[in-house]
C-alpha cells in the first residue's frame, strides 16, 4: 500500500474540459508536492500495478481562479521593456507569469495559472515503489532537471548545467526523506 514519503514512479494522463494537458511517467514522492494535492491524496492506499481515475476539484487541483491575480498595468510599462503587448501573449511581471487578456490605454494581464478553476480527470498506473537511496537519487535528479545522472553514494555525476537553485531542491528533498546530511554534484565533461 503506498503511503506518504514512498517513492513511487507513476504514469499519468491530466485531463480539463476533456482535453488533455498533461501526460508523464515520473518518480515523485508521495507528500513532497512534486505532484498536485489530489492527486498525491489518491495515491495513497493504492497498490503496485493498479489503475485508476480520479475527479479532482480546483481547491486541490491549480486552485481556484483569483479576480486579485487579474491586474490591469499601463501600456508603458511595456514600452519601457521594449514590449508590444498583445492579447494571448506570455509576459513575466514582477516574477509572476501571466497571460495578457486584453489591451488598450492600459493592459489586463491575468496570472492566475491557466487551469485554476477547473475540475482536472486524472488517468493513473502506478508502475513500481522505488527503493534503494541510489535509485532514490537518481529518481531525484530526474524529477527536478529531466535528465538522468549516475549515483555513487551521495555523489551525483551528470552531465550539462544545473542551476544551483535546481540543486538545492534536490538536496532538500534528499534531505527530508532520505535523511542525507551531505550531496556532492559533480559535472562530468566528455
């Protein structure tokens, strides 16, 4: 039965208004958020190899749609970024990213996250509970850059760049569930 702080890898297919938006197979660790709320909580309980689908309503979903994350800003603010704003554009504002809705004198943006508000349908299997710290890790490593590493240890060798934020999370989670005091990143070149 899986159960809060398992690593657990799923494949999953997303689904709002019908239409898919999301399809992945990932490890993640059950009550880390690495995956929405409701998804997490219908997780829990099941077994290695089943399937199933839940309902999941926005409150545990992307949230529930906010008129405060809806702002109007003047059209120069866009000028002085060298921006010519037009609706159904991505714009990051003030490290919010959001997607103008309208523009005239003045420019509505709205940064709510496109599927707050709405009732998501998840199709789920669950393929395996990780074990070992190794596969752990590399699990680990995976989830947050989407590229694999290898695992000696608590040494992570990999290759490309990885930001030192995108390393902290991984420290943090390898901290919290699997109680390392120490990870050691080390960038391989060929």
């Amino acid at each position: 039965m899986i159960k809060e702080g398992d690593f657990v890898r799923i494949k999953y297919e997303g689904f709002a208004d019908g239409k898919k938006f999301d399809e992945n197979e990932v490890m993640i660790i059950v009550g880390a958020g690495h995956v929405i709320r409701g998804l997490e909580k219908a997780l829990i309980g099941k077994k290695v190899g089943e399937e199933f689908e839940v309902d999941i309503e926005p409150k545990d979903g992307f949230g529930e749609r906010s008129e405060k994350l809806v702002r109007i800003i003047p059209r120069g603010v866009f000028k002085r970024e060298g921006v010519n704003p037009v609706p159904g554009m991505t714009v990051n504002v003030d490290n919010l990213v959001g997607k103008i809705v309208s523009v005239g004198g003045r420019v509505v943006v709205d940064f709510n996250h496109p599927l707050a508000g709405k009732k998501l349908h998840y199709k789920v299997r669950i393929l395996k509970v990780v074990k070992g710290k190794g596969e752990k890790l590399k699990g680990l490593f995976k989830f947050h850059t989407g590229r694999e590493g290898r695992v000696e240890g608590n040494q992570i060798f990999y290759e490309g760049e990885v930001p030192e934020i995108v390393k902290r999370r991984i420290f943090e989670d390898a901290k919290r569930w699997l109680g390392v005091k120490e990870l050691l990143f080390t960038q391989v070149w060929k």
